[in-house]
C-alpha cells in the first residue's frame, strides 16, 4: 500500500469513523471541512511520525501539508526522501 491509500484509511478509519462523505477522495479538504481540527492533526501527527519513521519539525505544521489526502502523503514522501538522502 502506498501513503496515499494508507493516510486515506487512517481518516476514513479513525476521524471519519468508516463513513466517508460524499465526493471524498484525495483532494477532499480535510481542514476546510472540520475533518481535522488542531486536536486531530496533533494525533495525527503522532500516527504519521509513528508509521512512517519521520520526524515533525514545528516548521512542518501548517495548514497545506494537512489540506488534503494528496498534500500529506506528498509531504511524507517529501520527508522520506530527505531522511533517505541523509
């Protein structure tokens, strides 16, 4: 699976409890929606760092890396790459 699909399960599974709404696909604005809220984004946080073996910087927490499915699995990728090439 790749962190698209997996980031999508985690908010289908844990913030949208298994009910997505309708239209939701990768560029459904989680913030602009309320899906995510500050305490959801710290939990989520936590889950990403955990998962995919990065670290969070407070330079990382803004609102475009948590705008969208797309935008966060890009900037995981984003912090894989960097973590790989270090």
């Amino acid at each position: 699976m790749n962190p698209t699909q997996e980031i999508r399960e985690h908010i289908l599974s844990h913030y949208l409890k298994g009910q997505a709404p309708e239209g939701f696909d990768d560029d459904y604005p989680l913030l602009d929606e309320g899906i995510l809220d500050s305490l959801a984004i710290m939990k989520l946080i936590a889950w990403l760092e955990k998962h995919f073996s990065i670290e969070f910087g407070d330079h990382d927490i803004v609102s475009e890396h948590f705008g969208t499915v797309r935008a966060l699995a890009g900037f995981i990728r984003q912090k894989r790459a960097v973590s790989e090439d270090n």
